[in-house]
C-alpha cells in the first residue's frame, strides 16, 4: 500500500475474480463457436442449442450446474449465475465474500459495437498500475456509472472510457516547459484546456490563474489512456470536475439535465463563488463544476464483466453529484426506449419508462465479442 493512498480490494458476494469469471467466459464462448464458424463476427446468426464436448465439461465443473442457466435472448446466449452458485464456489476457494453486490449477467454479441476481452483485462490493468504508483485515476461520468450500475459499459454507449485523474498527482511529475514527462512507467502528453466550452476557462477558482493542464494522454505500454483532470476544490478537501458544454451542440439541452439533477440532490457550482447552480444564478461564461464530496484516498475493486476494475470507494456519493440520487434509473439522450426516434432527446437526458428502465437494466452492459 502507498503512503496516503488506501486500496481496498473487496471481493464481493457475487464474485469470485478470475477462475469463476474465466469459466463464465467460456459459457459464453463456447455459444459462439457454431454460430461462428466460416462466418463474420458481425453477422447475426439464429440458434437454438449450445453445444458442449468433454473436455468444455471438465472446465466448466467448478460450476454447479444447478444453478446457472443459459439464456437466450435473440441470437446471443446470456449467462446468469444465481448468488449461490457465485456463493458456493466462493465457499470452496477460501475466498471473501461481501453480502452487498449482486453479479451482473453479460453476453456476447457478434454486433459491431462489441467490446472484446482484451479492452477489458488491458483498460482494467492500466487503472490499477496507476493507482499502485500513487496516481489516482479512476472511472468517472457515464463509464462509473455502467460499472456501478450495469457491471460494464453502458448500453448503447460502446467503449466510452471516461477516465479522471486528480491534477496534483501528475502536476507535481511533470517538469516545465516540457510538454511530454514520464512517471509510473507512462509517457505523459498535456492538452490545455480548449477554448470553446461554455463555462469552463481552465482557471483556479481562488487563484484565478490558469491551470497547466485540463486532460492528458497517457501512454502505457501497449495501452493508451485519455485522462481528464479532476480538481481540488478549494481548501475543503474534496475534487471538482469541470462541467461542459459547447454552444450550438448541446448547451442548451445538458443545461435543462443539470439544473434537474441539482434539484434532484446533484451538486454542480458556481466553483467561482461557491454557489449551487439554479436557474436564478446561471450566466453564460461563469466557471461551472460537479463536486466530488470525496477526498479521493479510497479505492475498491467492482465487477467489470468477468473481471474486476477499480472505482473510488465513495463512488454513490460521485454518481449522485453528478446525476442526482435517481441515478440508478436509466435516462435516455435518444436511442433507448420510447426516446429512440425523437432528435431533439440527443443531448438532453430524460427519465424512461419503469417498463423500459427493467428492460434495460436486465439486458446488461454493452455485449463483449465472441470469439
């Protein structure tokens, strides 16, 4: 463990990491392989049987085969593994287990917008090296909430890795003028805060001078990270990140989404003046940002299809900040539910129906590939 910074790893109830979630990918896998066979993996197959030989039998008897099932909704099969087969086999490893998490169920998919096991294990791997070397990165926005909420990406939403690092961990690496710095065993390349956003200008609330860098791109061995900062705010102890739009493209609809998130427990500001947003104290050009009520210094592992990922330990206290404490039902920007056609719903977010919101919270994260 690194000074200052607490990692907890957590195996939940519902997860027993690697040898478990290897043979849910091989469930999944072995669905794929007929279907596969002299075909794209884009193309869209029926089918109406799983097949399994002796030796996918040998691999797959850690699993108590009464209790997971193989779901088959459309073309691809979906495994779901109830609490006590995960508990179970918990049991019979020695390993922990926590009674708060639940398992999320995946599948595999030959769409396009798959996202492959490799992406996965790599973008998970990259998270965690940083952290062990004390700089603080994790997933924030859209891609914390699919990991809290769906065990993955989002639906509809591909691979849309946003990733924030704390901008004092890496300021006090780099070495100016340089543009470009190493630490931790990454290449490190700044991008200045662009010019054409709303009510962000890059500059410190109190200080009123710039701050050196608004994101970064990190290269990591064969990996590459997009990285934007997150702030320390004020003199409380917590972060802000800033909030961001662009004029003529979806200022105006994600200022209608904010305002409702703040006035459903959100907590975006004025950072400038430390006043909660409202539609009393909104002016055009004013510094906004969402407040992480967090000091950062705590990270857990969480599902991350059949793997593990981590996220800052206070990470319902992120997500509620940031959409509000109705966070975990599914809103639409277009695209999901009886939303789909409608243009206008692209940008601005609005709440979809219990119906739909069962649908998709059933369906799981955005599929894996086969194969």
């Amino acid at each position: 463990h690194s000074q200052g910074l607490k990692i907890v790893i957590i195996p939940p109830l519902s997860m027993v990491y690697r040898p478990f979630f290897q043979a849910i990918a091989l469930v999944v896998a072995i669905g794929g392989i007929a279907s596969l066979f002299g075909k794209s993996r884009h193309q869209q197959q029926s089918r109406n049987n799983l097949r399994i030989n002796n030796n996918d039998r040998r691999q797959l008897s850690l699993l108590d085969p009464k209790t997971v099932e193989l779901r088959h909704p459309g073309p691809t099969p979906t495994v779901v593994a109830s609490d006590a087969a995960i508990t179970n086999n918990a049991n019979n490893w020695g390993m922990m287990t926590m009674p708060d998490q639940t398992f999320f169920p995946f599948h595999a998919s030959n769409d396009k917008h798959c996202v492959t096991r490799q992406e996965i294990v790599d973008l998970s791997q990259s998270i965690r090296n940083l952290l062990s070397n004390n700089i603080r990165v994790f997933p924030r926005n859209g891609f914390l909430l699919g990991i809290i909420r769906h065990g993955g990406f989002l639906p509809q939403e591909h691979f849309d890795a946003d990733i924030g690092v704390v901008y004092s961990d890496l300021d006090k690496h780099k070495r100016p003028p340089k543009m470009v710095f190493r630490a931790a065993g990454c290449a490190f390349k700044m991008k200045k805060t662009e010019d054409y956003w709303m009510n962000w200008d890059g500059l410190d609330p109190v200080s009123r001078r710039p701050y050196d860098f608004f994101g970064m791109n990190a290269h990591c061995g064969e990996y590459n990270l997009h990285l934007n900062a997150v702030y320390p705010y004020r003199d409380t102890g917590a972060f802000f990140y800033p909030w961001l739009s662009v004029d003529r493209f979806n200022h105006e609809a994600a200022l209608k989404t904010v305002l409702r998130y703040n006035m459903e427990g959100g907590d975006v500001r004025l950072v400038d003046t430390d006043e909660k947003l409202s539609d009393s104290n909104y002016q055009v050009g004013t510094q906004l940002g969402t407040i992480f009520n967090t000091k950062l210094d705590c990270f857990t592992e969480r599902q991350f299809y059949f793997t593990t990922i981590p996220v800052p330990c206070d990470h319902d206290t992120i997500l509620t900040s940031h959409y509000g404490r109705n966070w975990n039902h599914v809103e639409s920007r277009g695209g999901i539910g009886e939303f789909k056609e409608k243009r206008e719903t692209k940008f601005e977010s609005r709440t979809v129906s219990d119906v739909e919101n069962a649908k998709v919270l059933l369906g799981g994260p955005t599929p894996i590939c086969m194969g």
